[in-house]
C-alpha cells in the first residue's frame, strides 16, 4: 500500500523531484502545505507543520478510494516566494488542495493567486479580515481566525467584568495589531468604555524607555503585539513599576506559550483572547495534547499554529470524502459546507464567507503541572468573524489602520 510522503522543498532541485514523486500515481490526493520552515517566522511554520503530520497520522493513507499524499513548501515567510510556491503546486506538482498559508503578508498574497487559480484553498493560521470579507474568493476558506475576531469578546470582557473604561494601548505598527485593536474597540465601546489611547511602536524595538516615561495615565494598559517585542515590553514595564499603578493585559498572542518562560512569575495573572487556549481541559482537547505529545515530545507544547494545521488538514480530507471527487466545484462546495464539532479548540462551522464561526476564550496565564500556560476563565460561544455586527454592513466600514477606528467611544462611529 502506497505511504503517505511529506517532502520539504526549499530549491529548485527539490521541486523537480517532488513532481515525478507526484505524477508517478493518478488515483492520488495530494495536499501541499506551505508555511515558513526556515527564516525569522518558521516557528509558525513548524508548528503547523507538526501539527499537519499528527492529523496525516490519525488520517491514515487512504482518502475516499485515493492515496494521501502531502507535500510540504517552505514559503520563508516571503510573499513571493509563497507565489512560487503555489503555482509550482498548480502547474508542475498536481497539488488538489492547498493547506496554508500562516502569516498575514503570504495569506494575502496566497488569496490573490488562488482567486486567479481556481485551487481549492484553506488557510491555516493567516489572519487579515479581507481573505474572507472584502477580498474572498469562493475557492478559499479559513480553518482560523481574523484579528479581530477574539477581540470583539475581550473588549466587552474589560469593560464589563474588569470594570476598565479608559486604556492605554501600546501595539507594533503594522497591520495585525491594527485589526486586533479595531475589534477589542468595537466590543470595548459597545460594553460601556470610554476611550482607548494609542501609542504604535516600529518592530523590532527594544527599547521602551521613552514611551514608559511618558505614559498616560489609564485603568490599564494594553500591548497590542508579541515576540521579543514584546517580552521587552513586559519586562521594563515591570522594571519601570508601572505595573503597580495599571495592570497589564494582551492581545491574543502577547502571552504566548512560548514567550512565558522568559516572562517568568510576573507573568501569571495576564489576560488575553484567543480562539484557542494550552489549558482547555475538553476530552477533545486532551486527547489531541497526548497525541502532539506522543508525536512531538512533551517538551513542545501545541500552540494555536499547530491546532489550525491540524484541522485544515483535515476539513481539507473531509471535504474529498464528502464530495467523492478530486474535481473542484465539488470540493470547494464541500470545503464551504464545513462543520467540526470535535475540533480540539471547541465546535465550529464556516459562515457564509467562509471563516470559522467559533468559541473565543479569555484566558488567565497559570501554572499547570509545571508549566505557565493559558487557561480559559470565560467563554464566549458562536463569535463570527464580524463580531455581533451586520456583515454587509460591516464590510462597508474602513478597514482598520493604525488612525481607525477612532480612540473616543463616543464618537458617531460606535453609535451606527
């Protein structure tokens, strides 16, 4: 029986061979994934990759009748590069459905190829709003999330059950945290707040000193980012004792798992939103941990990157098995008509355009078994991509830039 086949392709050499292996059977499913697997971002990557392999596992290498086959592309976090990628995919690998990409730049520039293409498409972890709103395609769906997604719950959670009306938000300067803050402002302004001042930062900082020294006073503040970035941030806000005066709350990935030991204990306590959390305690989520840990080792925790590969892998199988079929029109049909109830992060199912309708959880950094991780205390349920909002009239609205939408929460905007 034919095995299932991953090939890491980074070279042109690569590529070649990857299509003979490809084109030597024609009752072939073949998934390529792409994602960063070298460069500054293949921590994501990596993670989608591990958890692309684990689904492959549980899968087995039979799809309705077709041997699995899954090929493996490193995008190197390069928008052109992912192009390449693609279309090496389409015209030379007989690739039926693409699983990636991960970050923001390559799923834009994944959508506008595959707009063009035709190919059936799901996007892991790549969050920018228009992949399913302004810009969507039907071939293309969203096993993930958008920016602003968890954060319509955490403003409404802020300004109700923490009790904040005035924040203070410190974010990186480009367009993931412009989405996150949009979404925290429409559900923070709609909960009661009064305001949200914002203070952007150039990536790569590592020194927060003048922006510390001169903060506003508010009921907290905010980082709107992550990576070292952020770490820097966490630790001389604490060293400047700033954070006896304002707490210190996240966006969805300024608590990663994987930036918590450099935190170290003054990390407990923090609270962020995310569609996905280390410390769910479901069976599904459990049982989906000791298998990653099984693959992986328990050192490597599965993070959000490795769920959504995980599952785009599978809504990507499902959808041939529903369809019965390696032809398009039935498959992206299939893809749009996709329910998992037992997913490992919690039920969900695709709206209309296309992006995963799902729990949003605000989560509380603890130590479980050892381990800083981030624990879910409040569950918001059936949270779309638009929030509690009208999609058209949504999508007719600005697209969220570092000026929009607009600080004061009274102002007419938030009224509509």
């Amino acid at each position: 029986m034919k095995k299932l086949t991953t090939i890491a392709i980074g070279s042109a050499s690569a590529l070649a061979i990857a299509s003979f292996v490809t084109h030597a059977d024609d009752n072939t499913l073949r998934v390529g994934v792409i994602g960063p697997t070298s460069g500054v971002f293949s921590f994501f990557g990596e993670q989608q990759r591990m958890g692309v392999e684990l689904a492959m596992e549980e899968i087995g290498d039979q799809v309705a009748g077709y041997d699995l086959e899954v090929t493996f592309y490193d995008s190197q976090g390069d928008p052109e590069v992912t192009v390449d990628r693609l279309r090496a995919m389409d015209s030379r690998d007989d690739v039926d459905i693409v699983v990636g990409p991960v970050l923001g730049s390559t799923g834009l520039a994944g959508l506008e190829w595959a707009g063009g293409s035709g190919m059936p498409t799901v996007i892991s972890y790549s969050a920018p709003e228009d992949i399913t709103m302004r810009d969507r395609v039907d071939n293309v769906v969203r096993a993930g999330w958008t920016g602003a997604q968890p954060m319509f719950a955490f403003g409404e959670y802020v300004a109700e059950e923490l009790g904040h009306e005035d924040i203070v938000m410190v974010g990186q300067d480009y367009s993931f945290p412009y989405d996150q803050l949009g979404g925290f402002m429409r559900g923070f302004c709609a909960a009661g707040g009064n305001s949200v001042e914002r203070i952007w930062h150039p990536l790569d900082t590592a020194d927060y000193s003048s922006i510390l020294a001169t903060l506003p006073d508010g009921d907290a503040v905010m980082y709107n980012g992550a990576g070292s970035d952020g770490i820097a941030f966490f630790q001389q806000y604490h060293d400047f004792g700033i954070d006896q005066r304002m707490p210190l709350i996240g966006g969805s990935n300024f608590f990663a798992v994987g930036d918590l030991p450099e935190m170290g204990e003054q990390a407990k306590g923090g609270v962020s939103a995310l569609q996905y959390a280390e410390g769910l305690e479901t069976d599904n989520f459990i049982a989906f941990r000791d298998a990653f840990w099984d693959m992986h080792g328990e050192d490597t925790m599965p993070l959000a990157p490795a769920e959504h590969g995980y599952v785009a892998l599978k809504m990507a199988v499902n959808a041939v098995e529903e369809a019965e079929s390696l032809d398009r029109e039935p498959v992206i049909a299939a893809l749009r008509d996709t329910e998992m109830e037992d997913a490992p992060r919690g039920p969900f199912h695709l709206d209309e355009y296309g992006n995963p309708v799902q729990n949003i959880y605000i989560n509380e950094v603890k130590e479980v078994d050892g381990r800083l991780v981030n624990v879910p205390i409040e569950t918001y349920e059936e949270v779309s991509q638009f929030g509690p909002y009208d999609p058209e009239e949504y999508m007719a609205s600005d697209s969220y830039s570092r000026d929009f939408p607009p600080d004061d929460c009274s102002d007419d905007f938030y009224q509509q």
